[in-house]
C-alpha cells in the first residue's frame, strides 16, 4: 500500500500476463513463418525462389505480443471491473444520459449521411475519382448490408443457421439475367420477380430442413448452396456454365440509356459525359432497396410472425408448447430472407452486366454470415456497421501504399488485407463475444409498472 492509502489492484498478474504474451508469440511465429517470413519469387531463369523477410515477421511477432499484453494487463481487468460494477450504479452513471443520447441520435445521422454521400464525394474527389469511392464503397458495402438484412432473419430472429444463403442470391441474380436477356423486361419489373422466384427457393429449402436444427441444419443448407453453383455450371444451355452470362441490361433512367449516344442520360439534360451519372443512379436504388428491406425487417419484428421467430430461435419446444406453428414459422423465415437476398442478387446482375458460378461461392455465405455473427445476431444497426467494416476495410486496405514505408517497398498490402481482417475478426470475437450490438430491444415489453387487482392475489395487494 502507497503512503496515500491507494491500494494497488489485485486482479493485475504481470507474470500471467509476460507468460500469455510470451505464448501468443509463439502461436503468431509458428502461424506468420510460412505465410511472412518466407516469399516465393522469380528469378531471372523463371525459377521460384524462396526470399526470408525475418524484420517483417519479427515485426507481426511483436506486435501480436504486445497487443496479447496490453489485453492482459488492461483490457482484462477492466472487463473484470465493469462485470463487478452494480447494473444500477452503470445505469446512474454521468455518462449514460450522453451515450443514450448518442444511440438514439446515431441512425438519423448514418442515414443523412449514406443519402449525402456521393455528394460528398463528387466534392472531394471530383468526378472521375468519385466513381471508385461510390461504386467500390457505396454500392459495394450496400449490397452486403441488404444481404446481411436478410440473413438476419433468418439466424439473427429465427435461430436457423443457414450456409448456403448465397445460393438465393444467384436465383436473384440469373432470374434478372434470363428474364431480361429473353423477354425484354426492364430492371423495376424483374426486381419484384427475382424475389419473388428466391422467395419460392426458400420454401423449398425450408420443407426438408423442419426437423433438423444445429449442425445437421447448417450442413444441409450449406449442401444446397453447392448444389446450386454446380446446377449453374453444369447447365450449361440455360446458364453457359463458366463462361457465365455477358450483356445483361442495365436500369435506365425512366427509360433513358446511361450511355454516350444522342440519347444517353448526359446528352437529354446537357451534362458532359460521365459514367458516374450511371453509379450515382445505381447508388441511390441499393440504398433504397437496403432501407425498404431495413423498414419490413422491423415492422415484421413487431408481428405476430417476429414475435414468433424469436420463441423459435430462444426454445422451439417451449415454442410449440406455446402453440405455434414452428412449420409456417420457419418457411416463413426462409422465404422471407431468401427473397432479400433475390432483390440483392437481380442488383448485383444488372449492376456488372455479367454474372458467373465464381460470384456465388461458398466463400460469399461465409463472409455474410460473418456481418450478421459480428454485427449481433439479430441487430439491424449491428449488421450495418460489421458490413462497413469488412466490406469497406477490406477495400480500404487496398489503398494503403504509406504501409509499404514501414515493411519496405516489397510489402503489397493487398495480400495480407484477408489476414489482417482475420486478425481483428478474432480481436472482436474475444472483446465481444455476441458481436458488436449485443444488445437487442424486445419486440413486445411493458412501458410501465402497473398494480394488480388485490382479488387475483393472495396477499390482497399487488
């Protein structure tokens, strides 16, 4: 004790801590080595050479030891502290009326925001730099978070792991390509029947997975995603196989061509030719698409229907007990998230203008099954943010040249962005265990407290 009376803390193991640290560089040595230290390169007789790069992988050694480290000594007993801490007295906090404040101020402003963004970035960046930062950031994050919307409806309310929800995007996306290649329709008219047509999918899922729940549902689902990729390359007449579809329509503006003819977008009203009239465009109808689909996950929520996905996915016995149909309650589910993911996949064609079996790989379940796990299963805000943050990171670790005067000019970032995500997936997963937004407001609750009659107790009084 310190002449001042302050007690050191006792939940502080430096030993503890020297010896995880010491062991997490162990662990992160044995991983990196392969992967860091040793580069395969050509020489100039086009043979593979082994180069050692020790400073970079002592550098990754270091700083995976440190950050193991400062988690022991900081980060621990601080979570140790604020578990200890009286729910009331977190409650009664200075702080809490700001952070309430915050939280109820934060959607508003993340939507102003989305809705001004490729305003902003017109003005920052002019037109021709505006179209990467719309299309590769805007559009692209979008189109996860919409598919991230309605995975969370299916794992996040209703409890059904499902891994092969990426097969409902590629029914969205080739109805939208054969549909518009063979009939002439446009997008706004094959955009209702993709999702309808998935949605249709989703039953058929549903029936022959009533029974299963856990790890045999997750491997069904995930065998019916693959089953689809390989209809689509195998039926080669409807879907070309590998060679995927090419010339698939793109939207118009009320029947205007985004295009550089007389009668393109640019030239009707006088602008100068630019294809970031067609991004803005294609922009503002995922952004509205993900809000329409945000707006009916909530509605739905407060239903009878999202009450009951919820019983389902807390105890389906204590859900049948209760009188439920947990058979229209999961084909409910399904079709419902698998139709979310057919609006998605009917954009994401008409967007590229080319679709293949390789854009619908398994790969492309995980990573939104991933948002919806990292974001809080069940959170609509969560499932946004985790969306930005892996879509958005993993594109942003694209740009980070200023690492090459760190690591040498050798270093390419974008090999190592998949492992520096993997890294904070993990670092998350261990500070927050049930995602990002593990909070989640009940669909029904009482507003207040209220007395009850004194002749339905025993007591007299309620």
């Amino acid at each position: 004790m310190s002449s001042r009376g302050v007690e050191a803390p006792a939940n502080i193991d430096v030993a503890h801590a020297l010896k995880e640290s010491a062991v997490a560089g162990l662990i992160a040595f044995g991983l990196f080595l392969p992967l860091i230290g040793f580069h395969a390169v050509q020489d100039i007789r086009n043979e593979l050479v082994l180069e050692t790069r020790w400073p970079l992988l002592a550098a990754f050694v270091i700083l995976t030891m440190a950050g193991r480290l400062f988690g022991c000594l900081v980060v621990t007993p601080w979570r140790e502290r604020r578990a200890a801490r009286p729910r009331e007295a977190a409650k009664a906090r200075p702080g809490a009326a700001p952070e309430r404040l915050f939280a109820r101020l934060l959607a508003p402003a993340a939507a102003g925001f989305v809705i001004v963004y490729p305003v902003l970035a017109l003005w920052l960046a002019g037109l021709g730099g505006a179209v990467k930062w719309v299309d590769n950031f805007g559009i692209q994050i979008l189109i996860y978070v919409m598919l991230g919307f309605g995975l969370n409806i299916v794992v996040g309310l209703a409890g059904l792991l499902d891994l092969g929800y990426v097969a409902f995007y590629a029914v969205g996306a080739y109805s939208y390509a054969l549909l518009s290649q063979t009939f002439g329709l446009s997008f706004f008219m094959l955009l209702p029947l993709a999702g309808i047509l998935a949605a249709f999918w989703g039953i058929i899922l549903g029936f022959p997975v009533l029974r299963l729940r856990g790890d045999y549902l997750a491997i069904v689902t995930l065998a019916f995603g693959e089953i689809m990729r390989l209809v689509l390359i195998n039926w080669v007449p409807v879907t070309n196989g590998y060679a995927g579809i090419t010339g698939i329509p793109r939207p118009t503006f009320f029947g205007i061509p985004f295009n550089a003819s007389d009668d393109g977008f640019a030239a009707v009203f006088g602008l100068e030719f630019s294809p970031i009239y067609r991004t803005i465009f294609l922009y503002y109808i995922i952004l509205a698409l993900a809000l329409l689909t945000a707006f009916v996950t909530i509605r739905l929520r407060r239903l009878p229907v999202g009450r009951a996905w919820e019983a389902l996915r807390e105890d389906e016995i204590a859900c049948r007990s209760l009188g439920i149909n947990t058979t229209s309650t999961k084909l409910t589910a399904f079709s419902i998230g698998a139709g979310f993911g057919g609006f998605a996949g009917s954009f994401f064609a008409a967007r590229q203008g080319f679709i293949s079996p390789e854009s619908f790989t398994f790969m492309e379940s995980a990573t939104i099954l991933a948002i919806v796990v990292l974001g809080g299963m069940g959170s609509q805000l969560g499932v946004a943010i985790a969306a930005i943050a892996m879509i958005g990171g993993t594109e942003a670790l694209r740009e980070l040249d200023v690492l090459k005067q760190v690591f040498g000019n050798g270093f390419d970032p974008t090999q190592y962005r998949m492992l520096v995500f993997g890294f904070a997936m993990v670092l998350i997963m261990v500070v927050r265990p049930r995602g990002l937004i593990s909070t989640r407001q009940a669909s029904v609750h009482l507003v207040e407290r209220k007395a009850i009659v004194g002749t339905l107790v025993k007591e007299g009084h309620g």
